[in-house]
C-alpha cells in the first residue's frame, strides 16, 4: 500500500512538472480549447490504459490492445456502411445483414470485445499459453481481420451520404461520447467524462469488491489465492473480456472522434502506450500493484508531452524516444528507491 | 578386520554448523576410507544433508574441521570441493536437461582447440566421454542423447560420469533411489559396487533402510544433529537402525489438557486414489475432537494426499465422506465450501500473499461472507481482522502491516486465522510449526489442543517427532504412498512410528 502510494506521487510530481512547463510554453498552452485537446487524448488512451492496467495487476499482458482498438473502428464503421456480408459458399455460410444503425452496430463491436477477450483467456487459463504469446498472435490477425473488413478508408462522411437516415443517431454519440457538435466542433471533452466515468465503475469494483481483491492476490501469489479456494481461472477470463472489450469501446470513441480510420494505421502503437501509462500509474510488470486513480493519471502523461511537444516545435518523430526516455528514468527511480526501502 | 591400518580418505572432526535459530550439527565426526561406501542414516532433521553439504563446500561448518588426502581444507564452495575431488550428486539433479550428455558431461570445463578461438575439441571429448560412459554401464550411443529424453534413473548415471570425469574420489549422494525405479535402483548398485571396486569412496543418505542394508560397508546414524552411533556391515539391521535412529527423551513441551475420547468420524476417506499419486489406495479416518498425526519419512506421500483431500489434485478413484455423506471435491472451493480447510506446508508460497497485509490474507478466503452483491462490507471485514488478530495473538503493529514483515509464528498464526472465522469441521495442518520459533510454537500446540478439545477434527501431517508424539491422540503412518500401520495413544513410541515410517511391521 505503501509503495503504492509512494508511486501515485512520483506521477502526480511527474504531471505537475509537465504541466508547469506547458503553461510557460507559449500564452495559449493553458487555453481552454488546447486542454481540451489534451483531454480529449487524455480520456481516449486513458479508456484502454484501465483494461490493460487491470490486466498487469493480475500479472497478465495484452500485446493485442491496438489492433483490436484499430478492428473495432473498421468494423464500427463498416457495419454501418454496408453491414455484415460473410459467404463462403463452399461452407454453406451466407450472413447478409445490409446496413446496421449505429447503435446496434456499437453493441455489435462490443460484442467482438468481449468475443476476443474470451479467447484470449480460455487460451491462457485453459491450454495455458503464455498471454505474451497470446495476445501477440492476436496483434496481427485483428490487424489482418481490419484489413480484410475494407481496403480503404471507412469514415462517417460515407456513413452519412449512403444512409441519411443513420446522421440524428450518429450525431447524438458524437455529442455525448466525444463532445463533437455535428458541424464537428469540440464543445467539451467528452473522452475524459467517459474515461472518469469508467474509471468510477472500475475503481469500485478493484479497491470495494471481492473480484478486485481477488485479482491481486493472483496478481501477487497465484498459488495462494488458488489454496484460499479462489477459482484463479475463472477471474483472469474475466479481467481479459474487460480489457479487449474496453479496447473496443475505445475502437468506436476513435472513429466517432476522428471521423474516419485507416484499417492498416487506426490504433497502432496503443498498446505500448496504454502498458507505458499503466507502469507510470503504478503497475508493476510483476502483477499485484496499483491504484485505479495511478492509472487514469498514468494515462494523462503521454497527452501532455505530446502536446508539450507542438509547443517546443520538436518534430512529432521524437516522440516515441521522448516516451521511452521518461518511462526508462522512472523505472531506474523506481527501482533505486526500492532498493534503499530494502537496505532499511 | 585383518586390513593394515591406513589413513582415511576423509576425515571430518567435530563438526558444527548452526542456523538462524537452530543448531544443525553438533560435533560430529566422520571418517571414509578408500573405496568405501557409508551410508548415513538418521530421522528427518537429523543433520544428514547439512553434514553432506559441510562436506562438499556448499555450507562452511562454525567449527570442526575437515580433513582431505591427509591434509586440513577449507572449501570456499561446491566448486573448490569438486576440484580437490568431492562431486555432490543433487536430489535435484544439476542437469542441463536442453543439452546433449556429451556436452554435459563437460559443461563449464569444455575441452578446447585453437587458443583463444575455444574451438570445442569434439574428437578428444567424445573419447574421453565414451569410457566415462563405459564407466556407469551406459551404451556410447547415449553421448548424442538430448538430457531430457532421459528417465531419472540414467539422468543420475549421468551425472555419477561426470563426477567421475573430474576425477572425483568421493561421491555423495544424497537420497539417490528416490526416484527411481526397482530396475533403476538394481542398475545403481551395480554402478556402486564397481566404483568401489575401483577406488571411489561413496557417501549415500537413505531412508531406505534395506537398500543401506544391500550396499553399506558401514551405517553412520545421526540424532538430533549428533552421532548416535556406528554399524558396521555384519551389524546392519533394520532394528538395530532403528534403535540408535531413535533412543531420546521427549521433552513435555506439550501438556495435553485432553483425554481421549472416540467421537464420530467427520472426515472419512475410503481408497483414495489421485493423479501420478502412488499405486496404492488410502484410507483414513479423522474424527472429531481428535488430533490424528500423520508421520512419514520425506516422500511418503503425505502432502500430496492431503492437497488430493483439499481439491488441489485430481481424484481418480475412491471416496471422501463428511460426516457419512459422500462429497465431491473438484476444487479447493469444494473442500472449503464442505468445512475442510488446510494450512499448507510452505506457507510462504501456498500459505500467504506475503506482499499484502495481514488484514488482507485474513479475509482473503471468507470474503464471500463479508460481503454483499460482491461489494465488500468494511465495518464486518474489520471486525473480522480484529477478532481473529485478538484470538490469535496475532504480534502486528496494525492490520495494515505487510505480512512478510512478521515473524514465522505469527505468518503461521495469520493462516490459521483466515481459516478458524470459517469455524471449519475438519482442520488439515501439514508441518504446523516449520521455520517457527519456540515460543509460537508453545501457543500454536495450545491452539491446536483447544481447537480438537471444541470438537474439530484436526489431521496433522507433521516431521517433527516431539509433535507427533505430544499432540497426537491416534498415529497413521506412510511408507512410498501406502498405510503402514495405525497407533494408538497405548502403542505410540518414537519407535514403533520409525518402524512403520521406514517399512517395517509393527511388533
């Protein structure tokens, strides 16, 4: 409890270091519609970074987070473009739905979530397969189903013209998780509403609910949980479905945000960044250690440099050493003190 | 004995080794002669491992010394032990079991060509391991043999070649049947006797007492960290073992404030069988009120029965009865959810999160009662760690502290606690008071006595004999997986438990 704590005010010293240098950076940096900015990225990387963190604690990984955050904004988008169009003759497999409204089509893409995290699980729990392994395998072939799912773009521009009558429903989740009027102005950053909100929801189940306890006691000594009696496997299955489907969650806010997404590009790299921001936030890769709170800060860290670094004019290229750098630092902190904790 | 008098290969004199809170070994002495082979023999905790490792380098004894080829040595390690001539032979084997036997038999001390290029000499050392090969009676063919595809038998045989390899004069060997088979085990006589034949001088702990009967040229029995005494080869046998293997007075550590009485069996366990568990079945009883001891030498079997009782392995056959009702035990929920709770052997891997706090391994197993629609109830999960800390005795400055942090007594004592808020029917301890210091150990046999003396059924698997014999109202006893025998308060001595633990028949 007590390193925990310890790491909520490195992060916290962390953030209030990089927002101090934002705010002498330049006479807009603290303008209402550049935090927004920041926010709104803030609450997007912060929505995935609580699954994965989930996951650390109870000493998995999920190396499949951005592709699946890149699948379910295609097949967001592409269920209502043209629906679901399966055939394979030769197997006798013919599903043509026809276009999808957006709400349905988002329950769908949910669904796929917690589809892929169900695997992911059974695979670990039940053939016990490394996650690493895992989730790597998955990292391509959601990436691959994306690729399959549509060549090029799919967007809401098209979703409009195709489907008129989709614009009111598409319109009312813009507003509400994203905070996009329908002209596509930034009226409030929604993302992170969304993301306190989750973080609400999932803080209670991890620090007041007999599953949170759980999973650190896995995360900590798998075998002692499994002699206090706990079903081990089951509560990591569990903790996998959150994770992918929240990655899903996040594939939507995506396309509703930016308007359109690549299926070769939407979402790469996020995985790396969601597992940075959960070890800033307090995780530790060897499970057992965090706090819900470390994790929604963890995931403001990256925002706030990636914006630091349009104001310092540092080309967006140096961004991922920059990440690596901090990460890199604050590991070797970590582990100093730790060992100074140990001489004591 | 006719033979000239000459100066033995290894002397040890006076040997001393203590531990954080225990004293290992207390002045022993041994000597080996030349191409001899003593077998050491002694309880559980006798100090023959420790001795063996004094021996060998791994741990440098407080005083005493050690006398090599004629001459005092001080090996600074295991290594500096192999290169003087002494080769330890692990229970684990020290194999790199992803590599060829070629390239084991020479790992670390490769033979190479080319100066500073350490081409591997291949040509020169299949050569040389061929006749080592030769040597332990395995076919050349098994150079090229990957380590793994090994069975444990010639895994050993391998490992001997690679003692010999060094030239080594002593080997020791620590329980070396142990996993073998009858075949395997003829195999390893065989090895032995030729060894000897050739001059190698061989030190080999065994629980088994016919097998030191079948090779030892001599029996050396330790007792509580002492000498207890000497058999030469005509004098082996199994009573005569047993007798200096046992032989003290028991301190009362333990006034029991029960009488025995026959209550009800509660926990009923009729030809159980468990996956890669032995091929024999068991079957026990544990009634209430009472404490059955359960005694075995190492590798009998008694934790993994225990663990197959807990739902932590697969049932194959057989029955568990609570209470004259058949039960299905699939998991540990299953055992706990009946009322059958155990307190593991390594409490520290099994028994406790250690990193987290006490408060929290205390709830940990009972949250399912201190909760409501899954959110857990603060006040009812404080009031649990108050009370179980109150009624332990639980020595923590809060519930908060991690419980790493405390002693071995008071780890041991947060085990018992998270179980007893569950009032369970049947308690299974397995080696309650490992690595805890007299005092607790004091306060958890009262414990233990209360909680049989309100009615619980305890099984206690334990090594330690003054336990077994002070705490114990009725004695089941374990040999290779099986039931030896069954004492009750009137039959029970040290001795007759070390018949049944090592074989014998009860007389």
């Amino acid at each position: 409890m007590k390193k925990n704590l310890i790491r909520l005010a490195g992060v916290t010293m962390l953030l209030m270091l990089l927002f101090t240098a934002l705010g002498t950076s330049g006479p807009t940096a603290l303008d209402r519609s550049n935090l927004y900015e920041v926010f709104n990225r803030h609450g997007a990387l912060g929505v995935i970074t609580l699954g994965a963190a989930l996951l650390i604690v109870t000493g998995n990984i999920d190396l499949s987070v951005g592709s699946v955050v890149g699948f379910s904004a295609i097949l967001f988008g592409v269920l209502m473009e043209t629906g679901i169009d399966l055939q394979f003759r030769s197997l006798g497999i013919n599903i043509v739905s026809g276009p999808i409204a957006p709400i349905p089509a988002l329950i769908l893409t949910l669904m796929g979530g917690v589809v892929i995290g169900l695997v992911h699980g059974l695979l670990v729990t039940r053939l016990r397969l490394q996650a690493f392994l895992v989730t790597l395998c998955g990292m391509f072939i959601y990436r691959g189903f994306a690729r399959q799912l549509t060549a090029k773009n799919t967007g809401l521009v098209q979703v409009r013209e195709l489907h008129p009558e989709f614009s009111s429903s598409i319109d009312f989740l813009r507003q509400w998780l994203v905070g996009k009027a329908p002209n596509g102005a930034q009226e409030f950053p929604m993302q992170l509403v969304v993301l306190l909100i989750l973080a609400l929801i999932l803080g209670i189940v991890l620090h007041r609910t007999v599953y949170g306890r759980y999973w650190y006691a896995i995360g900590y000594n798998e075998q002692a949980a499994r002699y206090a009696g706990i079903n081990v496997e089951r509560q990591k299955v569990m903790v996998f479905v959150i994770c992918s489907t929240l990655a899903s969650f996040a594939g939507v806010l995506l396309l509703l945000f930016a308007g359109s997404a690549n299926p070769s590009d939407a979402g790469t790299s996020l995985e790396l960044y969601a597992i940075t921001a959960a070890v800033l936030g307090g995780c530790s890769l060897r499970g057992g250690e965090g706090l819900m709170i470390g994790f929604v800060l963890g995931a403001l860290v990256q925002p706030v440099i990636n914006n630091l670094m349009i104001f310092w004019n540092i080309p967006s290229s140096a961004e991922p050493w920059v990440i690596g750098l901090i990460l890199l630092v604050g590991t070797i902190v970590d582990e100093l003190l730790r060992r100074r904790n140990a001489r004591k | 004995m006719a033979n000239p008098p000459q100066s033995p290969l290894l002397i040890a004199r006076g040997i001393s080794k203590q531990f954080p809170g225990v004293l290992a070994l207390d002045d022993v002495s041994l000597d080996v002669q030349r191409g001899e082979v003593v077998a050491i023999v002694g309880e559980n905790g006798a100090g023959k491992s420790t001795l063996m490792k004094v021996i060998a380098g791994v741990y440098q004894p407080n005083a005493g010394e050690v006398i090599w080829n004629q001459k005092p040595v001080n090996f600074s390690g295991p290594l500096d032990a192999m290169r003087a001539g002494i080769s330890l032979i692990h229970q684990e084997l020290n194999l790199a079991e992803n590599l060829s036997v070629l390239d084991n038999l020479f790992l670390g001390r490769e033979d190479t060509i080319g100066g500073p290029l350490r081409l591997l000499a291949r040509g020169r050392s299949r050569q040389l391991g061929l006749s080592l090969l030769e040597r332990v009676g395995l076919p050349g063919a098994f150079l090229d043999r990957t380590v793994r595809t090994l069975p444990p038998g010639q895994k050993q045989l391998v490992e001997i070649a690679r003692a010999l390899g060094l030239n080594a004069q002593l080997l020791i060997m620590d329980e070396p049947t142990s996993s073998l088979t009858q075949r395997e085990t003829d195999r390893l006589y065989e090895v032995i006797d030729g060894l000897k034949a050739a001059g190698v001088s061989i030190l080999y702990i065994s629980h088994r007492l016919a097998e030191v009967k079948r090779c030892a040229d001599r029996a050396v029995v330790l007792r509580d960290g002492r000498n207890a005494g000497a058999l030469a080869r005509d004098e082996i046998s199994h009573d005569a073992l047993v007798r200096l293997m046992v032989g003290r007075d028991l301190k009362q550590l333990f006034p029991r404030t029960r009488t025995t009485t026959s209550g009800t069996p509660v926990l009923t366990i009729k030809d159980l069988r468990y996956l890669n568990g032995p091929d024999h079945a068991v079957s026990l009883e544990v009634r209430a009120g009472e404490v059955l001891g359960m005694a075995g030498l190492v590798g009998a079997g008694r934790t993994e029965l225990s663990e197959a009782v807990f739902g932590l392995r697969s049932l194959t056959s057989g029955e568990i009865r609570l209470n004259g009702t058949p039960i299905t035990i699939r998991k540990p929920k299953d055992a706990i959810d009946a009322g059958i709770v155990l307190v593991p052997e390594d409490r520290r891997l099994n028994g406790l999160v250690l990193e987290s706090s006490v408060g929290f391994n205390l709830s940990l197993p009972n949250l399912d009662r201190l909760s409501l629609a899954s959110l857990v109830r603060p006040a009812q999960e404080r009031q649990l760690q108050r009370k179980s800390i109150e009624q332990l005795r639980i020595k923590t400055p809060s519930a908060a502290q991690a419980v790493g942090l405390l002693s071995g007594g008071n780890q041991q004592k947060v085990v018992f606690g998270k179980w007893l808020a569950r009032s369970p029917k049947v308690l299974i301890l397995d080696e309650p008071t490992r690595g805890v210091d007299v005092g607790a150990k004091t306060e958890i046999y009262t414990l233990i006595d209360q909680l049989a003396a309100q009615g619980l059924a305890v099984w206690m698997i334990t090594s330690d004999m003054e336990e077994l014999l002070g705490l114990s109202d009725r004695v089941v006893v374990l040999h290779e997986g099986r039931v030896t025998g069954e004492l009750t308060r009137e039959t029970l001595n040290e001795e007759a438990v070390m018949q049944l633990a090592t074989g014998g028949t009860a007389s």
